[in-house]
C-alpha cells in the first residue's frame, strides 16, 4: 500500500491505494485509446459541455478535496481553496475556448486558378494528438495535478487523459480522480476519458506505452530525465512537454530603491515565503543596487525574514534539498544575510526563510541554482551593466522582473530587451507568482524552464494536444464541421481572408 505524510508532523500513514501494476497500466492506456476516437468526434459542442460538467463537479467537491489536500500538503485552507477555484476557473475558460473555436486554426483554399496554374482544394485545421499522459506536480495538487491545466486543455483538445497521481498527495490525486470521473460520467463521455495510475514505476511504464502520444510533465529536471529516457526506448517517439527548473531574477532600479524601499522589500519577501517559497515562479535571485537606497531596501527584507515564521515544505526529499541548496549556495560564494528563528523540533518538514547575499559581478550558474524552498540570494550591483552581464551567465527561466520608476521608462525598456532571451513572461513592478490564467498567458521559457516552445498555463496550453490535419479535394461528407463551406460558427481563414462567424 501506498502512505500518505503530512509534512507538519512528518508523521506517515497507510492509505488503501496500491501501486498500479504494469498489466493494469496497460488497461487503463487502452481504454484512453478507445475513448479517444468517440471524444474527438463528438465534436467541440459536446466537450465543452464536459469541461463545464467537470468544473461543477470539483466546486461541488471542495469542501473534502481541501481538507484531504491540506492534510498531505500542509498548504493551508486559504492557499488551497484560492487553487482549487483556479481549478474550476480552469475548465470553464477551456470550455469556453472549445465553443469560441479559434484554436483549431480552420483555414480554407478553395481549388483555383492561380499564378502557379490549376490548384486543388486545400483544408487545413488542428486535430487531437491521443490519448495524454499527465504528471502531476508536489508543489500544486489541484491547479497542475489531476485537477489541473494539463488535463483541462488535453481534454479541450479532445485528448483523454491518463494521469499519474503524485507520491507527495496520493489520497487528493485519488479523490480528484473521481470528481473527474463522476462528471465524465454524468456528461456521457466515453470511458477510459479520464484514468490514473499510481507510483513510479506506474508512471515509468505508462510513458512507454504505445497508446500514449504525448506527456505532460511538472518537476525536477531529473524525474525528467528519467522519464524522456524512458520514452526514448518506444519504438515511436512522442512529444515531452516539462517545465523544469527557473530562478526568475528580479531586478530592481536604482530610482525604484529609492523611491520605494519598503513597499518593495515587503512584496518580495512576500513572494520568495509564500507557499513557503514551493512556487515554479519564486524569484530566486534579487538584484539590488548599491548605495543608501538599496541598504534600506535589503534592511527591510531582512528584518522581515528574521521575523518569519517556519515554511512548511511538502515531502522529506524537498526538505533535504533545501538544506542541501542552501550548503552548495554559501559554498559558490552566497554569504548569510538573515536567517528566521529555526522551527521546533517536532519532526515535521520545517525550514527557517533564508536570505543570501552575493554581488552581480560574482554572480555565476552555480550561485544560481534553484532552491525549492523560502530561499532568496540578493545580489548587489553598482550599476546595471553589471545585471545584464551576470543575467547571461545563469540559467534560464519562466520570468524575469523590473521594478523601476516613472522617470526610468527608457532604462526598463532597455532591460526588458536585454531579458527578453532569456524568460517566457516579463513582469513590470510586480511579481512573478502571480500566474493569470488567460488567452494572453505565457507560462514556459527557454531551456532549462521548459523544454519547448507552449505555455502550461492558459488557453494556448491546448496547442500542445494538437496536431495539423489537411484535406485535399475531400467530399463535403469526410470533412470534420468547422471545414464545410457551410458557416461553422467558428473563425476561419477563407482563400487568405480572416473570416468571423456571422
């Protein structure tokens, strides 16, 4: 049997979920082939509809998803209801997105005579990709989990999904499972829409298994490393689509330090403690300008950090890391800033927030590796030269910030170039833990962030599920809905000319 810890005593407990066995990862894959032909001919009306049931099914669900969530993850009722109605917001705005019908991208060149003489008839959209598998994240065990965006957008696509339910939350993984299951089942969709599969070797077969066209993926970079292993011993290849590891640097003027000193270092501690520091998008490195305005600045963070309380992490493993981390950090040359009081000994996975100091001209990779945790490294700089420079050599991530002044709007501007190569999302006099979920959104980076070009989070998350489909001379009765001449309803590109439903 499978134990479930929670990680404010530490203390483990047997739960009544067994790891799946191969064979069975086997049924489950088929039948998400089987059901896959049905959800996505049923058409865009029908999964909409699905999505929407879906969505009702986790709000009515809530009361007990939080309160077994909470358990195993020791969030906290205010954190995990906030991610639980993201959850919900999540499969409404993906069935919205299904009815609007854009994301197929319907294109139309009707046979004609042209400058390259007779063409046929051309039709062109997107189509499913198959059944999907999806990891779920420690870190979010309602909005990047069974419940999460991965499964709303592979669904969207018309795509069933097989997750593979964390080892940090296996009793939520469980319960969501059956809120989806329930609401597959009061819409009418096939079965085998929805499945899961439980423990690791569970998830290392279910990757290599045939019916399986394409992984989502949430974690470290090496639980991805083994699973791309896995999936490059398949006889065909599949898409992988992770996002990794991201150390989101934050930047601050020197106008901004001057101007707001305090309202800054209370936003950033704010953001680099909250969840206790378990967010993809926490900023790990704060670069902060030398000088009167800047002291104050990391004065203020400091003091707030002494006077923190104890971050919960999630597993033991995460709480090992941090300590870990936090060794390697001080060893490339991060000295201690501030440090809050250590937490009780009472065997749960508490860590204390810590603040690093260092400068950008020392700043190398290995000062920059991602800590899991209520860590933040605040790197001084004389001017911001020294930022850009340091910025290209560390890793890269899913954001980059800029706090700066009204006065200051072409030095933002020249930052925001000089970043842009390096993050998928750039924030202006904010803070990257905010993720809206959006038409807009861009969740993802370069390498190591994500390993592709999508976002995770967002209406474009559907593309990923998604693959081009052409039709050439094809009879009116072999074309899908949203490619007869007759109006689909849906935007469309007719001979060239963007067309709107009437």
């Amino acid at each position: 049997m499978l134990t479930t810890t929670d990680p404010r005593s530490g203390v483990s407990a047997a739960t009544t979920i067994e790891p799946t066995p191969t064979a069975s990862v086997s049924v489950i894959a088929e039948a998400a082939a089987a059901a896959a032909a049905s959800l996505s001919w049923r058409g865009r009306a029908f999964r909409a509809d699905l999505l929407d049931a879906m969505g009702t099914a986790v709000e009515r669900a809530r009361t007990e998803l939080v309160a077994v969530a909470d358990a195993e993850t020791g969030l906290g009722p205010v954190r995990l209801n906030g991610e639980l109605s993201r959850s919900a917001f999540q499969f409404r705005l993906f069935a919205a997105a299904v009815r609007e019908g854009s994301y197929v991208e319907a294109a139309i060149d009707h046979a004609a005579d042209t400058p390259l003489g007779p063409q046929p008839d051309v039709r062109r959209m997107l189509v499913p990709i198959g059944p999907v598998a999806v990891f779920g994240s420690s870190n979010f065990p309602f909005a990047f989990s069974v419940l999460g965006g991965d499964v709303a957008s592979a669904i969207a696509a018309g795509c069933p999904v097989v997750a593979k339910a964390h080892g940090s939350h296996p009793r939520t993984s469980q319960l969501s499972f059956e809120t989806l299951a329930a609401a597959c089942r009061t819409a009418g969709a096939p079965a085998g829409t929805v499945g899961i599969v439980y423990g690791q070797q569970a998830g290392t077969e279910l990757v290599k298994h045939p019916a399986i066209r394409a992984v989502g993926f949430t974690g470290s970079l090496g639980a991805a490393e083994a699973l791309q292993a896995a999936i490059g011993t398949r006889d065909e290849p599949i898409p992988f689509f992770g996002e990794l590891s991201s150390i989101n640097p934050l930047i601050v003027t020197p106008g901004a330090a001057a101007a707001r000193p305090a309202e800054i270092a209370a936003g950033l501690f704010t953001s680099y403690t909250g969840s206790a520091g378990q967010l993809c998008t926490k900023p790990g490195i704060a670069f902060v300008p030398d000088g009167e305005a800047g002291d104050a600045l990391v004065a203020e963070l400091a003091t707030r950090t002494t006077a923190a309380d104890p971050g919960i992490l999630l597993n033991a493993r995460i709480r090992s890391s941090f300590d870990d981390i936090a060794d390697r950090l001080r060893g490339a040359g991060a000295e201690p800033l501030a440090r809050a009081a250590e937490p009780a000994a009472d065997g749960g996975f508490t860590v204390p927030p810590t603040l690093l100091e260092t400068t950008a001209v020392a700043m190398t990779a290995e000062v920059a590796e991602e800590c899991f945790g209520p860590l933040l490294v605040v790197a001084r700089y004389a001017d911001l030269g020294e930022v850009t420079a340091a910025v290209g050599r560390i890793p890269r991530s899913l954001t980059a910030t800029v706090h700066g002044e009204p006065t200051e709007t072409d030095v933002v501007a020249d930052l925001f170039e000089a970043l842009a190569p390096f993050a998928g999302r750039l924030v202006h006099n904010g803070y990257p833990t905010g993720v809206r979920v959006s038409w807009a959104q861009q969740h993802g980076g370069p390498w190591p962030a994500t390993n592709s070009q999508h976002t995770s989070v967002g209406v474009t998350a559907v593309r990923r599920w998604l693959r081009p489909l052409a039709w050439q001379n094809a009879p009116e009765a072999a074309l899908p809905r949203e490619l007869r001449d007759a109006d689909a309803g849906i935007p469309r590109r007719i001979d060239g000319v963007l067309t709107l439903p009437v």
